[in-house]
C-alpha cells in the first residue's frame, strides 16, 4: 500500500468522509477540528508506525500535503 493510499484510509475514517481528492486543506473539512485532530493524529502514528512529537503536532494542522510530507520525512528517517 503507498503512502497516499494509507493515508487516505486515515483521512477518510477519522473524518468519516471518501477521501478522492487529495488537494484539501483543513478549511475543506468540517469535521477536521482540533479534536478531531488528535484522533488523526493517533491514527497516522499508528497507521505508519511513527512517533509524532507534540511540536509537531499543531504544524500539521494544515493540509494533506503537509501531513504526506511530514509522514514521507519520518519513513525515510527511520
């Protein structure tokens, strides 16, 4: 499974909603609140098997490319 494909099976069950195009920012989603932020966040370090440190947390409060880059950066680092 690639990258884009693990995480749009994140996306799309933490937010509850089919994910089909990747270029959306937190603006586009209405469930994607900071609680809700905390449950991707859970998600994607399990999903990926990474460790999101919490200064990093607030950063990926952004868009999908930012999130992918981040998760990329912590694969290719490990």
């Amino acid at each position: 499974m690639t990258i884009d494909e693990q995480l749009t099976t994140v996306f799309s069950n933490v937010f509850r909603t089919k994910i089909v195009d990747t270029e959306f920012q937190v603006a586009d989603i209405p469930q994607w609140d900071s609680l809700t932020h905390i449950k991707l966040i859970i998600e994607l370090e399990s999903a990926f098997s990474i460790s999101i440190g919490p200064g990093d947390i607030k950063p990926l409060y952004s868009d999908y490319q930012t999130v992918k880059n981040y998760i990329r950066s912590k694969l290719e680092g490990s």
